[in-house]
C-alpha cells in the first residue's frame, strides 16, 4: 500500500497521468514495464493493425475523391455548351462489355483468395492473372472510347459537361490501371516469397481496393451510362 492508502499500481497509474514527463520510465526497475506508459500489454498496436487502420483510411479518402467527381458531374450534366450531349457519346454496347469485364474479375479476385487461403499456389496466381487480364481488357475497351472521341473532336475541354465526363471516368480508369500493376507486383511477390503473413495481408489490401473499384464503377455505370442514354 502506498502512503496514500492506495494500492501500489493504482497509485503509480494515478501519478503517471498528472505527471507526463514520466511516460515511458520504469517504476519498479529495468524489468518491469509501468502501466500505461505504452509499454508491455498496453503498448501501441501490432504493425499490421496499424497498416490496416492506413488502408481503410485510404479507401475512405478515395470513395471521398469520387464524391466529389460524382457531384461534380451531377452540376455539369447539362452545361454541353451547344456541344453533344451525354446521350450522343455514350455506346451502351461497349460499356456493357466493360462493366462484365470488370464484375467478372471481380468475381476471379475472390477466387484468388479463396485459393490463397488454401495456400494453394497454382491457383492463386490462375485467378490473378485472369483478374488482370480482364482488367487490361476494361481498361484498353475504355482507353478505345476516348481516342474514339477525341477523333471526334469530343474532347474536355468542349464543355463542363465533357469536363466532368472524362474526369470521372478517366480517374476510375487509371485506379483500375494502377491496380492492375499492384497485381502484377502481387503477383510476383507470391511466386517468390510463398503466403508469408504480410503477403496474405497486401492481398487482403488488394481485394478491398479491387472491389472497392467496382463498386465505383457501378455508380459510374448507373448514373453517367445508363441515366445518360436514357435522358
């Protein structure tokens, strides 16, 4: 008991926090950690607890970065300024072949996974490779819209409308690109260094930001496509 009439810890807790110069001294001797002071049991979290905090973050800040193209499209949609309209550029039969493309590896992504959990190497890498060629194959039926385009002469600059456009679709285009290379990387990293506990965790991190593009482009799909042809 201290002199206090407390017991030993309940009073080196008490004076720790009125007094922060003493976070991260030993109380008791070079052994034994003082609670509290992020040391031992209530030290700082596991690195990879961290690094999944960062990511979700991320993914957070991104799903903001489309708000704000979305809403942005919403206010241009019709500022064409004489220009073609988003019913004139929009070619329903190819962005039907996109968004299977892209729901499909999202559907492969999962069953690379499921195989990862397996720890089954053969089929890890089938599944992400077929997810990456069918995301180079959404990416190259989107790169073919713009230049198709653009020999038009429907470029951003046209109007706000056209701004707006090819800001939100070009932006979830080149995420489906950078991705696309995070999965080749993925992919070698497995080859090499097998399903160690820091590769299965970028995997994860992968297939959320993988799926996380598709929910985005399901919006993209909706609003800017499907309401654009219909209006």
């Amino acid at each position: 008991m201290s002199e206090m009439g407390l017991p030993a810890s309940i009073e080196t807790i008490r004076r720790v926090r009125e007094d922060p110069n003493r976070l991260g001294h030993r109380e008791h001797g070079p052994e034994e950690p003082v609670k509290g002071t992020g040391h031992g049991t209530t030290g700082p979290a596991h690195k990879r607890i961290i690094v999944g905090y960062g990511f979700w973050i991320f993914l957070l800040s991104d799903i903001v970065m489309f708000s704000c193209f979305f809403a942005a499209f919403a206010v241009q949609r019709d500022a064409t300024a004489g220009g073609p309209t988003i019913s004139q550029i929009v070619d329903t039969r190819r962005v039907a072949f996109e968004t299977a493309a892209l729901l499909l590896s999202s559907y492969t992504c999962m069953l690379s996974f499921a195989a990862t959990n397996r720890r089954n190497l053969l089929w890890t890498q089938v599944f992400l490779a077929v997810t990456g060629a069918l995301g180079l194959i959404f990416v190259l039926l989107e790169l073919q819209e713009f230049v198709q385009l653009a020999g038009q002469g429907i470029t951003p600059q046209r109007s706000g409308m056209l701004t707006a456009f090819f800001g939100l679709v070009g932006l979830h285009g080149l995420h489906v690109t950078l991705g696309g290379l995070w999965l080749a990387t993925m992919m070698a990293q497995v080859q090499i260094k097998g399903f160690r506990p820091e590769i299965m965790h970028r995997l994860i991190c992968f297939n959320l930001f993988w799926h996380a593009l598709d929910i985005v482009w399901i919006g993209i799909f909706t609003i800017v496509y499907l309401m654009g042809s219909g209006a």
